[in-house]
C-alpha cells in the first residue's frame, strides 16, 4: 500500500531538515507557517513565517555545531490534514549531549506544512541542554 501523501510530505521534510536542505524545505513549507518549541529556554517559542523558521533551523545547526540529528520513527495520519510524528533527537553543545524522543502535530493543508507544534519527553532536560 503507497504511503498516504501527507505522511510522504512529512518524511520528505524530515529527510530534508536532516540534509540541511533549506531549499527541500521551503519548498514544502507555506510561506506563512508557524513553528512552536516548547519550553522556557531561548530557543522555545512560536516562528512565525516561512523564512523565520528557515532562521531557526540554521540557528540550531549553528548553535550544536552541525550535531543536531533528528531521525523520524513514524508518521500517523488522520486524513484531514494532521500528521503526527514521532522522533528521536540527538544533540551536542557547549559540552552537552541531549537524546530524547519527541515528535510533531503537523497540519498540512494545500500539500504545504503550515503548522508544526512540538511535543517533547522531557521539558526540563530539552530546556538545560538549550540554556
């Protein structure tokens, strides 16, 4: 069975993020997304527009020294726009190592990504490792 086309949109953008491909990325991408990081550290927050959230992403690659790995596990699809993900993310900085799993609720619509919220395993710990 082919994998349904939001979930191969997702995957795309996972593959894409992994390689640094920002053009992949805007690509796939509403120019009026927004992205939420959880938490209460300086990289939590709500990006809004497509070039902000390309910002973020080249600042977490600048700021984990091109470290930053995300490997999707999974994506679940409801058939109404919304992809849920689940992920395992490794990181290292300023002498830290992060590892944790998390995911995304992605809401697709147009064949673009126009929201992506994160959801992590551990608050705390994601917010130490960015501190």
């Amino acid at each position: 069975m082919a994998e349904h086309p939001h979930a191969a949109l997702v995957r795309r953008g996972y593959d894409a993020f992994s390689r640094g491909d920002m053009e992949t990325l805007t690509e796939l991408l509403a120019g009026d997304a927004t992205q939420h990081l959880p938490g209460d550290s300086p990289m939590s927050g709500d990006y809004k527009g497509r070039d902000t959230i390309l910002d973020l992403y080249r600042k977490l690659y600048e700021e984990t020294d091109g470290t930053l790995r995300v490997e999707m596990q999974g994506a679940y699809v409801d058939g109404r726009g919304h992809v849920l993900t689940v992920h395992r993310m490794t990181a290292q900085r300023k002498g830290r190592t992060f590892e944790g799993t998390g995911g995304f609720v992605i809401r697709v619509v147009g064949g673009k990504v126009v929201d992506l919220d994160e959801c992590v395993e551990s608050i705390e710990r994601l917010d130490e490792f960015w501190a």
